[in-house]
C-alpha cells in the first residue's frame, strides 16, 4: 500500500486531492495538509484519505463513491456542495460534516457507512439518508442544526451506538421497511416528533434518551414495530409515544412528564410493557383507542394531572403485578365495549375514583388491593365488574357503586373500612356476593329495581344499616352470617322482595330485620341475641318465616305491624324478654306448627288495634305469666288443646 500526500503548497507537487486519487492505486492510503480542497472527488476504486491530527482539513464540493469502492475520510471537515453520493461504502473517522449548500449532507443509495466520533450539522433538508437496503453504523456521532431531519431510512438499516441527536424538526424518520438500532443514544430538542418509524418499519432503543420535545417522542405507524429497553422519554408537549397499527414493546423504561399522555394507543396497535414507570402527564399516563392491545406487568402508573389509563373503542388491557396511584381522575378509565383484566395489582391513593368502568366495558380483577381513594373505589356504570381474591379498603366513597344496568360479581373478598356503603347497587343492576367477608361501615346498599345476591358471606362490625334495599329491588341471601351491627341487620323497603335461607343474623343493637312495605321470606334460618326486635315488618309488608329459630331480643322479637301480614311455619320463638309476637293495627299473623316459649315477659303473644293472630299446631308456653293479650277489637283464635 503506497502513500501519497498532498498539500496545496506551491512546492507540492500534488496539490488536489482528485489528482492523488487518479495517481494512487486501490488501497492506497493519501494523507492531506493543512488547507482548502475545492474539489470534485469521484471513487471507483478503494481509498483511505486522512489528514494528521495537528492538521486543519476542509474539502469543499462533490463526493461521489461507486458501488464497488470503500472510501475512508479521518481527520477532516467536509462541506459538501452538493449531496456526498455513496453506492459504496464511506467511513468517516474524526470528521465534521457541514452543510450549507447542500440539502443532504450523505446519501447512501444501497451503500454502507461507517462513522466514528463525527458530526453532521447545517443541512438544509436531512444529513444522512438511506434508500434501497442501505446501511448505515454510527458511533460517538453527533447531529445538530439539520433543519429537517438528521437521519432519513427507507428500506435500509441504521445502527446508532453513543450518539446525540438535537435541534431538526425530527431526528429519524424510519419508513418503508427500514429498520433502526439505537444504543446509548440521546435525542433531544427536536421542533417536531423526534423519532417517525413507518410503513413496516421498526426501532430498537436500548439504554437511550428521548427528552424535550415540541412534537411527540415517538410516533409509529402502519405496522410498524417498536422495542424499548432501559430507555427514559420526558417532557414532549405531544403524547410521548404515539401508535397507530403498529406495535411496541417497553422493558425497563421510564416515560413521564409529558404535557399530553404518556403512551396512545389506537387503531388496533398492540403494547406489552414491562417493569417500566409511566408518570406525571396531564391528560392520561396511557390510552388505547380503537380496539387496541395493552399487557402490561410489573409496572408503576401514577401521579398524572387526568387518567391513569383510558382504554375505550373496544381496547382490551391486561394488568399484571401493576401498581396505580395518586392519579388525580380515574387510575383506570374503561368505557365503550373495553375488555379490561387486572391481577395482582395495588391501586391505591387516587384523588377520585379508582376504577371506573362504563358503556358495555368489563373489568375482572383478581388477588388485587383497592384502596385510599377519594371518592368510590369501583364505579360500574352500563357495564360488569368481577371480582376475586380482593381487598376494597380505607375509601371515602363506596367500595363498589354499580349504576344504570350494570352487573358486579364478588367472589372471595374483602371488605373493610369504606366511608360509604361496601358494595351499592342503583338503578336496575346485578350485584352478586360469594364467600366474601364485609366488616365496618355500611356494607351493602341496593335500590331501584336492582338484584342483589348474597351467598356464604360475612356480613359484620357495620356503623351503619349492614344490608339496605330500596325500590322494587329483589334479594337473596343464603348461608350467610349477618352480625354484630351498630344498627340494623337488614332494611327492605318500598316494595322490594327478600329470601333469606339457611343464614344467620345476630347481635344488632337495631331490629335485626325491618320490612317495610316489602315482603320477605325467611327459611332455615337464625335470628337472635339482639338488643332490639328481632323482626318488624311493617306498612303493608308481608312475610314468611318457615323452619327457622328466634331467640334472645331485648324488644317484641317478632313484630307486626300497620296492615302487614306474616305466616310463621315449624318455627322457635323462645328466650324473649318482651313478647314473642306483637301483632298490631290491622296486621295478621299465622302461625302454624311452631314452638312458642318465654319465661321473662307477661304475654308471649298480643294483637292490639283491630289485628289478628291464629295459632295451628302451635306450642306456647309461658313460665313468667300470661300467654295471651289483646285489646281494641282485635283477636286470637287457636287450638286449645296445643297450649300448654
């Protein structure tokens, strides 16, 4: 290999570079002094130009590299006067490349650079670009003042290692199947998007940097791909990462403070994210618009000034070991035909609601803690609600608030500590409760026209009425444990419909049981050792009480009363210490096969105010006094030779 030097001296007697290029052979190496090369340099064949270090080099003018020659810049400022054409391959060591006449800098056209320690500013359009399965390898690069775009990939390949890229309108547009590697790369200061990724093309960022954007961070489009590993993007006043019908793929990431949304996801894009912190945004932390795809997991969502997550248009999102907090609107936001499933997540501390979920979406969350909101924990509105394996706890609002034809499920959990009614029900909803646990407050608030379903729960320790129905609303309530109340047990009023079976309610220092203007049936079930009635039914209420046992209330145990009715079938009424049964203005009892007992109170059994009792089969036995009273045109009629 030869070496050739030039030098514009007067005493050189090679004094152009192109001249030394046409002297040399392949492979040969020219070393160029000190000065200004105004020049027109076409490469056919292998060349390595380098100026010494102490040296100060400028090369004005055309470069162009043919197909078959590799061309090795070092140590030099290239201005090029129109775009440096590469068919080849360039490597550029040490250099500064500077527009100013030019529109692009570099343009490979299904060449190859490689670039170390270089930096490209002052094109009027883009400094590098790459078409027809270029590629391209840059590191310890730096771009600045490209007026459009830094980088233009079109069906090429660019890997960027230690690099920043600052002050274009954008720093890659990536299209047209290209793909891009960054690592360790910083991107900031960009007047528009900063990375554009389209047409099935695809960025892998590891390690890297996306701050301060006018534009978005990212924005991908049409199939196109995106992987994030250890990346942080901050401060766009754009959504930081924009999808639409592409794909992304976030570990290890940080994306916060941005002045829209953190992430948007719409037309059908796709995004599993992982062990990543999304945070600080004022619209929303995440959307998915469009029917949409997120999985995320082991990840932290808070602090944003709107949403947490907003998913609608059909979106589906999965939630894995995800924590949510401190969100100032709903931590989750779940509307218009969405699927959404949480598990093992905390979300807690949000200045409103926590999960809300409306027109025909659907929420299940499972092994989950729900706590410290503001306002309700869950709001189901025209939508479902399943829950199992969760804690709802130490919330101002309800726990649960299904409204307007929704559906909630409970399985499996556990209630505590909620300023409002644990679970509430409005307006034509479902609610069903299985083998969950209520204690404290007011546990479950249902009324018009809803459904409720109480199955092998615990129901206890409420401040408030335990159970409350209101308004054409049906309940059932089965082998379930009702107890240790501040006030009642159980509340239906306003026509609603009650089947207690196989349950037991106890220890209230209200009635256990109120039935206004409602009916009730009771069956195989317990009510006792309460501080007031037992059971009141009242106002045109209607019951049925069949196989169960009565004991041990500090008032009339059963209670019947303003034009109510009540069938008592095999049932006990023992241990009262007022009357067992009180029957009074225009009420009817029938009692039939029962066992009636007290040995504390004078009268087990008394009508008042034109009221009637018939006892059948019936056992009554007072110890204390009197069995009988009844005064003001009312009566009792019973078999005799059945009392003892």
């Amino acid at each position: 290999m030869a070496l050739v030097r030039v030098s514009s001296s007067i005493f050189s007697r090679i004094k152009t570079i192109q001249k030394a290029v046409q002297r040399t052979m392949n492979h040969d190496e020219i070393i160029v002094a000190s000065g200004t090369y105004k020049e027109t340099l076409t490469f056919e064949e292998n060349r390595t130009i380098t100026a010494p270090n102490d040296a100060t080099v400028c090369i004005k003018g055309t470069i162009v590299i043919a197909e078959c020659a590799t061309v090795t810049f070092e140590n030099m400022t290239i201005q090029p006067t129109t775009q440096i054409y590469v068919e080849g391959k360039i490597i550029l060591k040490n250099c500064v490349i500077q527009g100013g006449r030019t529109n692009v800098l570099l343009a490979l056209n299904g060449g190859t650079l490689q670039c170390e320690n270089t930096t490209f500013i002052g094109a009027s359009d883009a400094a590098v670009t790459l078409v027809y399965n270029s590629e391209a390898h840059l590191e310890n690069c730096h771009f600045e003042n490209n007026k459009k775009v830094h980088i233009l990939a079109e069906n090429s390949t660019i890997h960027l290692t230690d690099c920043t890229l600052s002050k274009a309108n954008q720093a890659l547009w990536v299209k047209s199947h290209a793909k891009a590697y960054l690592t360790h790369v910083k991107v900031q200061h960009h007047s528009g998007t900063q990375l554009i990724i389209q047409d099935h093309a695809s960025l892998e960022m590891n390690d890297s940097e996306i701050m301060h954007g006018e534009g978005n961070g990212i924005y991908a489009s049409d199939h196109s791909n995106i992987h994030l590993i250890k990346t942080a993007i901050q401060h766009h006043r754009l959504p930081q990462i924009w999808m639409q019908k592409s794909s992304l793929n976030v570990t290890d990431c940080k994306i916060q403070y941005g002045n829209e949304s953190g992430i948007i996801l719409r037309d059908g894009s796709e995004a599993m994210i992982e062990n990543s912190l999304i945070a600080f945004h004022k619209i929303a932390n995440v959307q998915l618009l469009l029917e949409s795809l997120l999985n995320m997991t082991d990840c932290e969502v808070y602090s944003c000034q709107g949403v947490g997550i907003h998913i609608k248009e059909k979106s589906i999102a999965n939630f894995n070991s995800t924590v949510f907090a401190y969100n100032v609107l709903p931590q989750l936001f779940i509307t218009e035909n969405s699927i959404c499933t949480i598990k093992d997540a905390t979300i807690q501390e949000g200045k409103q609601i926590g999960i809300y979920t409306e027109k025909g979406a659907s929420c299940s969350i499972v092994s989950s803690t729900i706590t410290g909101h503001k306002n309700a924990a869950l709001t189901v509105m025209e939508a479902e609600l399943f829950l199992l394996n969760t804690t709802v706890h130490h919330n101002k609002g309800n726990g649960i608030l299904a409204v307007n034809h929704s559906k909630a499920s409970v399985d499996n959990c556990h209630f505590n500590h909620n300023e409002l009614a644990h679970i509430a029900g409005k307006n034509n909803s479902t609610v069903t409760i299985y083998q969950s646990e209520l204690v404290g407050g007011k546990s479950i608030f249902v009324m018009d026209q809803c459904e409720l379903e109480v199955t092998e729960s615990v129901v206890k320790d409420g401040t408030g009425i335990q159970i409350e129905m209101v308004g054409n609303t049906n309940a059932t309530i089965q082998q379930t444990q009702i107890s240790g109340g501040e006030t009642n047990g159980i509340v239906a009023m306003k026509d609603t419909s009650v089947h207690i079976i196989d349950s037991q309610i106890s220890c209230h220092k209200m009635p256990q049981i109120i039935v206004n203007d409602s009916s009730l049936v009771l069956k195989n079930s317990e009510l006792m050792e309460g501080e007031r009635n037992g059971l009141i039914i009242e106002n045109h209420a209607e019951a049925l009480i069949q196989d169960s046992f009565i004991s041990n209330h500090m008032y009339s145990q059963l209670w019947i009363d303003s034009e109510s009715s009540a069938e008592v079938n095999a049932t006990q009424i023992i241990e009262g210490h007022e009357s067992d049964i009180f029957v009074q203005n225009k009420s009817v009892l029938h009692a039939s096969k029962c066992i009636i007992q007290n040995a504390k109170f004078d009268f087990n059994i008394q009508a008042v105010n034109f009221s009637k009792i018939y006892l059948s089969e019936t056992m009554v036995d007072n110890s204390f006094g009197s069995k009988f009273y009844s005064e003001n045109n009312s009566e009792i009629s019973s078999n005799l030779d059945e009392i003892s």
